[in-house]
C-alpha cells in the first residue's frame, strides 16, 4: 500500500501543476479549477489502486479524466464562465513595464481568452494541449482519440477559426 501512494504521488508531483493549468483555462474559475484538478487526482488514484499501478499513459488517462469533468462541470452549470483576467492568476516577469503597456497585454489576454471560450470543444483541448502544454501531437492526437493526421488539421482548423475570432 505505501509503494501504491509513493508511485502516485510521484505521478501527483508530475502532473498536477499541468491538469490544473487545463482545467484552469477549460473553466475560467480558480474555485471550480482546483475542485475538477482534485477530483480528477482522487479518480486517478481510485483508478490506480483497482489496476495495480497499472496505467499505461498517466498523463493521458489524467487529461482525460479531466476533460470528462469539465464536460460534466459545464453539463451542470448549463454554459461556460468568462472571468477577468485578474482571477487568472498570471504573472509578468517585467515590473519595469508601464501601465498602458500592461493594460494593453490584459486586454489581450482577455480577448484571446474570450475567443478560445468560442471555439469548439476539440479545437479549444488541442490548442491548449499543443501550444500551452507543449505536447507533440501523437499525444495530442492520442488525448482526442484521432490519427495523427487528423489531429494536424484539426489543430490548422482550430487556429484559422481562434484567428478569424480575433480578427
């Protein structure tokens, strides 16, 4: 049992900073974030300790669980949240920048906030898995449960729309 809670702690310390920064820009709220970010880690956990540390992919098997949640958070709630770009928590390394050029960054931080909350549910994951996340697109494409190719257009689709939205 202790070697159980060692090897997920370790996949905890790993991943959580990445399912709450998703879920974080999936829900727009730090409340809602670390409730979804703290039941997809106890579903994790529930999940690791039935298969006998036996999960192949934690890191897709958590932004998984995660997605699943959100659409279940959004199902019950009825619509998506914006919040202002003061609850997001975001931090600019240069304390040095005047104010309008800080005005400026936040306005467009909310914008492109506002246009992600447009976009479809797969454009919006493989935006954020791909440019925030960083992940290749194998994992990418494996999270969506698509090919690989399908996953490149998808993500030139998901662009071309975030784009048009700013636009």
């Amino acid at each position: 049992m202790e070697e159980t809670n060692k090897k997920f702690s370790q996949i905890y310390d790993r991943y959580v900073e990445k399912i709450y920064r998703y879920v974080f820009l999936r829900v727009n709220s730090r409340e809602a974030a670390e409730d979804l970010t703290s039941e997809t880690f106890l579903r994790g956990y529930e999940a690791f300790k039935k298969t006998g540390k036996k999960i192949e992919n934690p890191q897709a098997f958590l932004y998984k669980t995660a997605r699943n949640l959100v659409v279940d958070h959004y199902r019950g709630k009825g619509k998506a949240q914006l919040v202002s770009i003061e609850d997001s928590n975001l931090q600019f390394a240069d304390n040095k920048i005047n104010l309008e050029k800080d005005a400026m960054v936040a306005s467009d931080l909310d914008q492109v906030r506002k246009a992600m909350a447009g976009l479809n549910e797969d454009y919006q994951n493989a935006i954020i898995w791909r440019y925030l996340e960083d992940l290749p697109v194998k994992e990418v494409a494996h999270l969506l449960d698509r090919s690989e190719e399908a996953t490149r257009v998808l993500l030139h689709r998901a662009m071309n729309e975030l784009k048009t939205k700013l636009a």
